[in-house]
C-alpha cells in the first residue's frame, strides 16, 4: 500500500478574475463561498485531494485544491466551476508537481 505522502502533490488552482486589478468590489465576491463548500464536498466525496483554501487580490480570487492527480481533480471541480458562470479572464491552471513543474492553463 502507498503512503499519500509518497505520491506526487499535483494541485489545480482556480482563478476568478474581479473587477479591478486590486481586491475587487463585493459584488465580485457573491456565490463564492457556495462554491467553495460544493468544491469541499465534491473533492471528498470523490476522494481525488483536498479543498486546501482561499487568496485573493491582485485582480483575482484565488481557490486552491490539491491532490495526487490534477488531471482527476480537475475532472472533479470543472463541472462545479464552469457552472457557476466565471467572469471572463477567469482560469484554471493544473500544475503537476511542486511549484515549477509543468502547468496547463484552461480558460474558464
């Protein structure tokens, strides 16, 4: 048996663009918390990694999920994502690995 530990950490990270460059207007801001608890319970349910939590600023809000697979995860939370409507410029990018590793960008 495998240790979780043992495999690679892959994540998928979405990002939601605001309104402005910055921190955005609340309004940028409504459904996200839904979202965030459907993508808790869609990743535990499935079993494919875990909701590891939110940023925000810079433009974008940001949603953080990591797991042994970004290609599973993401096959998870994109109907979720998709449904609820981004903003245009929002995206997704899964990155297959640690930090440098290779990434691929899908557009919301």
């Amino acid at each position: 048996m495998t240790d979780d530990a043992d495999l690679p950490r892959q994540a998928v990270i979405a990002y939601f663009k605001l309104s402005d460059d910055q921190w955005g207007v609340p309004e940028d801001y409504e459904g996200l918390d839904e979202l965030e608890q459907s993508l808790i319970q869609a990743i535990d349910e499935s079993g494919v990694g875990e909701f590891d939590g939110i940023a925000r600023g810079l433009g974008f809000f940001d949603m953080y999920m990591y797991g042994p697979s970004a290609d599973a995860l993401f096959d998870v939370v994109e109907p979720l994502l998709r449904a609820f409507s981004p903003p245009a410029g929002s995206y997704v990018v899964k990155q297959y690995g640690e930090p440098g590793a290779e990434e691929v960008r899908v557009d919301l």
